[in-house]
C-alpha cells in the first residue's frame, strides 16, 4: 500500500450546491443593494418630514417679529416651539439674531456652520448639522427682512432640533422595509432551490438510465437533455459509440484469433502424431510439422501486429514521419536479417520537393511495409526484383505521398482482389495466414489514407498505400 492509498480523497464539487450558493450570493448582493438604498431612502424621508416642522416654526417665530420706534419687537408664539417638542426626548434649542449674527434672544452659543462669514440667506432656509451640547442637532437658519423708518433691517431664526426623532422615524421605515426584503430573499431562494432542483431532475434520469443498464449495453442515451448539457450528452454518446465499435472489433478479433489459433494448432499436433510412424510418413509428417510450426509462429506474429496497429489506432500516436528514411531502414533490416537471397530491391524516392513527410504512426507504418515485403518475398519467385517506391500524387484532391510495393510474383486474380484484406482470406498458392494485408488495409485507414491494388505488366503486383501530405512539409533533406 502506497502513501497516496493513506491520503483523504477531494471529493468534487456539487453543482447543486455551487448553483445554491451562486443563486444566493446574487440575492444576499440585492438585498444589500436595496438595504443600502432603503437606509438612503429613510434617512431622507426623516429629514424632509421634521425639516417641514423647522421651517414652519421659523417661519412663524419670523411672522411675530416687528420693528417699532423703540426697536424689533419679539413675540415668541409657543406654539412655534411645541410642535417640535412632542417627542419628549428630544429636545429644541433657538435663537433670534441680526445681520452680524448677534443674539437678540434664545441661546447665543449655537453652532452657525459659518454662515454669517458669507451672504445671508434671505427667504430659503439653510439646513445643516452640527453636534452642540453632546448631541447630534439638525439647525435651520431662515430670514425676513423688515422695513422700518431709517432702513431695512435682516432678522434670522436659527432653530436646533435633536435628531431622536429622525432617527427613531429612520430605524422605523427601514425595519417595515426590510420585512418584505427579507421575505423576498426567502422566497427568491427556495425559488431559486426548486429551480436547481427542476434543473437538476434531467441529470438524475440520466443517472438512472446508465445505472439500469447491462455492461454490454452502448446504446446513446436517450434522454432529451437541456441545451446547457446537450455537447456533454453529445460527447458521451459519441464516447460510447466509439467504445461500441472499438468493443465489437476486439469481440470479432478474439474470435477469430481463437478460431485461427485452433485450427492452426490441431493441424500441428495431428503431424506429430504422425511423425511417430517409421519409415518414409514418419519423416514427411516431421517435415510437415516444421512447416506447420512455422506457419503458426508466423500466424502469431502478425496477429500480435495487428492487434498492436489496431490498439494504436485508438491512441493516435501520431508524429511527423520521414517516408524515405522509413523505406531505407526497413530495406536495410531486410537485407541484413539476410532473407532477400538471389532477389533483387530497388528504391524510387522522389527526387524534389523536399522529404516526403507525412503525419502518422511511425511503427505502424513500418509493420505494414514489412508485411508487403514480406509477402511479396514469399509469394514471389527465386529471382523477384522488389521496387519500393515514394512519389507525390493527390488523395480526394489534397496532396499526398503514394508509398508503392511492387514485385514481379503471380499477383492477385481480379476475383479475389476485393477479399484480400480480409482477415485470415489467402489467395496465394501456398496458403498464408491472411493477415498482412489486413494490417496493411487496417494502417491505410487509420491514417485517412487509401490502399489499392493493382496489376503489373507482363506479371506481379503492386500494392499502393497512399497517405495525406504533411501540411508543415520538413524542408530539404532526404533519403
């Protein structure tokens, strides 16, 4: 048991519950937003209201203030003040001052937010606050001007009122606003739960469609998925589809491989039971043997390089191949493993355009060339002459590269021609295991190329694998 074994699993995420805390960050930001707004919307309503009762005390104290010949006459109405004292916690503080802002009555140390260091308000109030005796105040300053015998002469009422009131009045709308803030958010998120619930319910039915199925059942789902999930649904079913194939493939091989196998083995075994016998059977059914144990040596070998290319079919283990260098190494191990004998090769590489550069699988191209000479070798006769040949053509009007085999064996008869890819169909006279060409058939197309067979005059056959052009052709060089 290893160290990771010990280590605490991160479970993954819970859309669900990423999309409950989505939905409510997105109500908790409105709901401050519109708590903002209402503190905002309180606190100017207070105001306006008890700044009405100040001007409208001031401006009755203003009415009762007259100019005699012995000087202004003051007659404090008590009404003016009461209106602002009906809240008996709060508490009122005036003054009555001239031009220069000196006090004729009331409290003569009120805060004047400067206001007499710059003109004089004549009809409009001010309105300001300022903290006097301990306690936030909410001050009005108005003023009259009154005509009198030697000149007009400014009068202004300053009046300070506590802000518990205001405040209580603030506190007030903000808590009968909130109520129906709060039950918004409430129902804005069990809305928001149902409908993550609602959206969720199609994931759980494709939940229950793959749990209810057997190991063996690929087919698409079939449930009508939201457009949120649809490239999801898409891709799975592509996957499964994909595996359908890759799982029939490997079904069909297997039983074909253990058919193969079986009756290549049976044959071996009924020559060596023969080879018991003395005499001229015993020798022929040892030779028969060899020869068989040959056949199903090479019969093994391919079927592990088919079932190598299909596997990297799969993977798409592709890179930038160099097609002459390919042809030149595998016609060196040819001759160095010595299996040429009295037969003659020669190689035909394109002379310009760069090197023939293709993108593909390097060990699958060169297991399906080694198995095109390796049947033209055995097919052919003692003095073959083998050409491997690269040249430039098209393929379904794109560039590409042709890589040809040709031999000057009996060929292929036209009848079983369309067969020959086949796995374990032979047409040769000597009988093969019928796999390479299979595998070279099986390289062709997991390249997007083409394969083809053709006749060679007076007599032979060439076999053509033709593979798309690299798009990003590697300049110069060559084999």
């Amino acid at each position: 048991m290893t160290a990771t074994d010990h280590a605490p699993q991160i479970r993954p995420y819970s859309l669900r519950r990423r999309l409950m805390i989505a939905s409510m960050a997105v109500f908790a930001s409105l709901i401050a937003i519109l708590s903002v707004g209402l503190w905002t919307y309180a606190g100017s309503a207070a105001d306006q209201t008890y700044d009405l009762l100040l001007r409208g005390a001031a401006i009755a104290i203003l009415e009762r203030v007259t100019v005699t010949p012995e000087g202004i006459d003051i007659d404090l109405p008590p009404s003016a003040l009461e209106i602002l004292t009906l809240d008996q916690d709060d508490r009122v503080f005036y003054r009555i001052v001239d031009e220069h802002g000196t006090t004729l009555t009331g409290t003569p140390d009120l805060p004047t937010d400067g206001l007499f260091t710059r003109p004089l308000p004549r009809q409009e109030p001010v309105f300001f606050d300022s903290v006097y005796s301990g306690e936030r105040v909410r001050f009005v300053v108005n003023g009259r001007t009154l005509l009198s015998a030697d000149k007009p002469q400014w009068i202004g009422v300053q009046i300070g009122q506590t802000r518990i009131a205001r405040n209580a009045m603030q506190w007030d709308l903000i808590l009968k606003g909130l109520i129906p803030l709060g039950a918004l958010a409430l129902t804005g998120v069990l809305l928001a739960r149902a409908g993550i619930g609602l959206a969720m319910r199609p994931l759980s039915g494709i939940e229950r469609d793959i749990r209810s199925r057997q190991p063996n059942d690929l087919q698409p789902l079939s449930t009508a998925p939201p457009r949120e999930i649809e490239s999801l649904i898409t891709a799975i079913n592509g996957f499964m589809r994909r595996l359908d194939i890759s799982r029939g493939q490997a079904e069909s091989f297997i039983a074909d491989v253990a058919h193969q196998m079986r009756t290549s083995l049976a044959t071996l075994y009924g020559h060596l039971e023969r080879a018991d016998n003395s005499g001229k059977d015993g020798a022929l059914a040892v030779v028969k043997a060899r020869d068989q144990a040959q056949r199903t040596v090479r019969l093994t070998n391919q079927l592990l390089s088919h079932a190598m290319v299909i596997h990297r079919a799969d993977k798409q283990m592709f890179q930038p191949v160099d097609l002459a260098a390919l042809v030149c190494r595998l016609l060196e191990e040819i001759i160095r493993d010595d299996k040429a004998g009295a037969i003659e090769f020669a190689v035909e590489l394109p002379q310009e355009g760069g090197v023939p550069t293709v993108d593909g699988d390097p060990i699958a191209l060169r297991e399906a060339l080694r198995n095109l000479v390796d049947n033209a070798v055995r097919h052919g006769p003692l003095d073959n002459q083998i050409t491997l040949r690269v040249e430039a053509t098209d393929l379904r009007s794109h560039p590409a590269y042709a890589i040809s085999v040709e031999d000057a064996g009996p060929g292929i008869c036209d009848a079983d021609k369309p067969r020959v890819t086949e796995r374990f169909y032979s047409s040769g006279p000597g009988g093969g295991s019928g796999v390479g060409l299979a595998i070279v058939a099986a390289v062709a197309e997991s390249h997007k190329g083409a394969f083809r067979l053709s006749d060679r005059m007076p007599c032979g056959l060439c076999v053509t694998i033709t593979l798309p052009r690299r798009q990003a052709e590697i300049v110069g060089g060559g084999a």
